[in-house]
C-alpha cells in the first residue's frame, strides 16, 4: 500500500466537505450530516424531476471506479448496457443533482487523485529506473530545406 504523503486523504476530505457545505476544520466532523442533507436533497429532485438517462465515458479505470463510487455514496445506480463499451457508464438521475453535486464534486476528487497517482507514480520511476523522470526538453529545430526543384524549360 503507498503511503499518504501527500495528504490526498485529507484533500479528499476537505473536498467532500466543501460540497456538503462544511467550511472549517470544526465542521468537517459534521460531514456524516451534510451527505444525509445532500441525500435528501436527491431524494427531493427524484420527487420533482424526472430522472434522466446519462452516459458518462471515463478512459482511466481508476477514474471510473472513483465515480461508480461516489454514484453508490448518494444511493444512485449507475449500469452498462450489454453493447456498451467497457469506458462507458450510464446513470439515471435527476439532472440537476449531477450538474450541481455529483460531477462538480468528482471533478474536484478526480483532480485531487490524479495529482496523487501522479506523485506516486513520479516517484517510482525516480527510485526504480532513473532519477531524472523530467519532461522531455524543448529544442528549436531548423528549417526544413525547401525543396525546389530547378526546372529545365
């Protein structure tokens, strides 16, 4: 297991936090409130609105784990069709608890784990294969010779 260094539990906390309305370090501990707050607020926009049919298409696994995750935190279900592709997950939801809760808040988590798996994974190509794991250097390049051709007329 790797360790936390760089404090990603924490961030992730304090992001959680931010969307379930905490905003001091006191608050935090009333995060177990605020998501039953956020709960009953879908609970409300599935009595009002009608759930709509999403498609969400994530490239990385972690990042699709991450968001099939935080769909289960708030009690939604997201699925695939049997002709879907493995990157695509679908969710029925009312929309705007996805546009103002669920995807701001995996927005910011998604940007917090991929700094993490970033640092970590800087980290061991500096420790395991080489010390410089620097991006390539830019280097000004000539020209391309032209390619006139005399012509004999």
């Amino acid at each position: 297991m790797i360790s936390d260094p760089s404090g990603l539990g924490e961030k992730l906390r304090k992001v959680e936090a931010l969307f379930a309305g905490a905003g001091t370090e006191g608050e935090r501990l009333a995060a177990g409130a605020a998501l039953a707050r956020l709960r009953w607020r879908l609970s409300a926009q599935r009595r009002s609105q009608p759930a709509v049919e999403m498609e969400f298409t994530m490239r990385a696994p972690w990042t699709q784990r991450l968001f099939l995750a935080l769909c289960r935190r708030y009690d939604l279900h997201p699925f695939r069709t049997g002709q879907g592709r493995s990157d695509t997950v679908k969710l029925k939801a009312p929309k705007a608890f996805v546009d103002q809760v669920l995807w701001p808040e995996f927005e910011e988590l998604n940007d917090a784990l991929g700094q993490y798996l970033f640092a970590a994974a800087l980290k061991v190509i500096r420790e395991e294969i080489h010390p410089d794991a620097d991006d390539a250097p830019e280097v000004l390049t000539a020209p391309a010779p032209s390619r006139l051709r005399a012509s004999s007329r």
